[in-house]
C-alpha cells in the first residue's frame, strides 16, 4: 500500500517537477520563485503549524483543485502553512464553519486555475518566439525561469488592481441591495454563439481557431461591458451574459446579431435573451431564464436575435426597437416555447440599414401590446 501511494503522490503532485525538464535546478527555481520557498513539510505537519486538523487540511487542498499526494511526502511549503492559517483565521473571524466556506475555495480555485493555465503557455510560447533555434533544452528552460521572476511581480500587481476595480463596481451594484436579495435578482440573460462552430472546426487548424475565438471573445467582451453588461463566462464557442437594462440588452444583442460582421472580420452570431429572476452563485448564474434564453439561442437563425415574452414586454413601448412573434416551437424542456424577434425599429434601421425581419414571422401582438403591422421582410437563409 505504501508504495502504491508514493506511486500517486508522483502521479498526482503539483509541485512534481516536470519529467522532460533536463535540469532539476531549474525546475527548482521556477518553483520556489513562485511558491516564496521551497519544498519542506508534509500534510500533517502543514495542519499542525496552521492549527487545523489534517481533514481540514486536506478539504482545503482539495477545494483548491489539487489531487491528493503521499501523507509522508513533503510538498508542502511556508506559504502553505500561512495560507490555511489565514483562510482558518478569516472563517473564524466571520463566524462562519471552515467547511462553510469550502465553496468559495472551490470558486477561487477554478477560477485560478484557468488563469494559471493559460499564463504558463504564454510564457512557454514567448520563450518558443525569442529562443534561438540552435539553443539547448536546457537553455529555453533558463530563458523561462528568468521571464517568471520578471513577470511575477508585474502579474500580480496587475491582477490586484483589476480585483479591486471589480471589488468597486460589485460594490456599487450591491450596495442598494437588501440582504435576502443578494443571492437573486431580476436580469436580462443572454447567449451568443457562433453561427456554424462544429464544421468550421472540421476545416480549420489550430492557429486558425485560435484566431476565430480571440475575435469573437474580445468583440463580445467589448460589446457587452461597453454598454453596461457583464461577461459571465465563455465556453467554446458561446458567451453567457447579464444585463440589468432591457433596452441595452437590446443594443447589446442586435450589435452581435448585427449580419454586416462579415464585412468586419468578425464571425456571424445568433444571439437569446430571458428576462426574469437568477440565482448568483460565486460567478455564474442559474434559474429558468437561463434555460430559457439558452433555448432561444438554438432556435434564432444565423444573424438574429430572439427574446422571450418578459423581455418583449419590456422592450413592447420602446420605439427604437420592433418585436416580431415567431410561431411557437418545440424545444428541450419547452413543448410550446414562444418568442420574438428582435429588429430595430423603422428610424433606427434607416439610419443603420438593419432592422429586417426573419422568415416565418406573423403580425401577431407583443404581449401586452397592440398587433405590430405586417412589414416587408426576406428570409435570413442558413442555420
């Protein structure tokens, strides 16, 4: 059994030096540049110090999104120990049990680890851009050591201040919020997603795709956080938002639904949106109108954008947008799912040459609303 653990905890271990480093020194550096120190203690001594059971110890450990090693090897480092103490301190501190806040270690540790991830390969292509072709092993592993001790400093200054900036604007929207409301709110959600995904990545390389997702994640960032929304997450091919305003929810979907993107570079999107109340928990969000824009996203043709009937209610008096009902369709969860399309209105399309409406559209009533007169359209073809 005991060499079956030692078996995982270098299977398993994350601080494990990489196999193909030719030079365990450097390897070393990296690390305690990186951790503040070296490699000293095991798990129970680590619990020990910190003032935590070794349970505890190894929830947090866990929590953080690290597999679990050998009890007797010693990863560990003084960082470790300070660490667990402060995160111990801070629950006791708040008067809530250490295990009630192993949810928000998890978050942290998600989060971090995505970030980490991709920080490592940007440094391993930067090393990969600026080595000489003649250099040895030995020496891109050097260069890299050298760029994360310069780079350290720089990056963690840089990702305090944009926690604090995100701290300030958090405050701001919460401030005015009564405490049973903090976990819910009533919101826009919104999906975009990238019109014909899965055969373009049948034709496209990797350097391609990488470009395709740059674009189309920085364009959506921009578009959505310039006009008050917030990027919840990106997953592939799609990107999950909130809005507090409908009617920039509005913009915000008919800039990315917009069909003249082509003529910018930028990939054609079909774009769904829910009004309605959402659970917040750690980043994301939850709830029916989740489910539901998700739903319309599916059913909105290639450079539209569908809205369900608490957002066309919303949107039913504002004249710089026109709602077009769709006939009911049969989704996943939704047996008679209405919605309807979303154009901008007469005096706003003349002046963008937008404003079109898809085919299979009637003149139906918004919800609460009076009918909207049939309009000439032509049909967005492609899905």
């Amino acid at each position: 059994m005991g060499g079956q653990d030692s078996e995982m905890a270098q299977r398993s271990d994350p601080y494990q030096a990489d196999e193909v480093t030719p030079n365990p020194e450097i390897a070393e550096r990296i690390e305690e540049t990186l951790l503040g120190g070296p490699r000293r203690y095991t798990r129970c001594e680590v619990a020990e110090a910190a003032g935590v059971s070794i349970e505890r110890a190894r929830a947090v450990w866990r929590a953080l999104g690290f597999a679990d090693v050998d009890e007797n090897a010693r990863v560990f480092t003084d960082g470790d120990i300070e660490a667990l103490r402060t995160w111990t301190m801070h629950a006791d501190a708040i008067g809530s049990g250490s295990d009630d806040k192993l949810p928000q270690v998890r978050a942290v540790g998600q989060t971090l680890s995505r970030l980490a991830d991709w920080q490592v390969r940007e440094i391993i292509a930067r090393v990969g851009d600026i080595a000489d072709p003649n250099w040895t092993e030995q020496q891109r592993a050097s260069t890299g050591a050298e760029l994360a001790e310069v780079l350290l400093p720089v990056v963690e200054s840089l990702q305090s201040y944009a926690w604090r900036r995100h701290l300030v604007a958090a405050i701001g929207r919460f401030m005015s919020v009564s405490p049973d409301e903090l976990s819910t709110t009533t919101t826009v959600v919104g999906f975009a997603d990238i019109v014909g995904y899965t055969s373009t990545t049948r034709h496209t390389d990797i350097h391609e795709l990488s470009v395709l997702l740059e674009t189309f994640e920085q364009n959506a960032a921009e578009t959505i956080v310039g006009l008050g929304g917030r990027v919840v997450k990106t997953v592939g091919d799609e990107v999950l938002f909130v809005v507090d305003a409908p009617r920039d929810a509005a913009e915000i979907a008919l800039l990315l639904s917009d069909p003249g993107r082509a003529s910018q570079h930028l990939p054609q999107l079909r774009v769904g949106m829910a009004l309605g109340q959402v659970l917040s928990r750690f980043g994301d969000v939850y709830g029916p109108a989740v489910n539901l824009a998700s739903r319309l996203t599916s059913l909105a043709r290639p450079g539209t954008a569908l809205v369900d009937r608490e957002l066309a209610k919303a949107l039913r008096e504002d004249e710089a947008f026109r709602l077009q009902p769709r006939r009911p369709a049969a989704v996943r969860g939704y047996h008679h799912l209405r919605s309807w399309s979303l154009r901008r209105g007469k005096l706003e399309a003349g002046k963008t040459g937008a404003g079109e409406t898809g085919a299979g559209e009637t003149g139906a009533a918004v919800p609460g609303g009076m009918p909207y007169p049939a309009v000439s359209t032509h049909a967005v073809t492609g899905i």
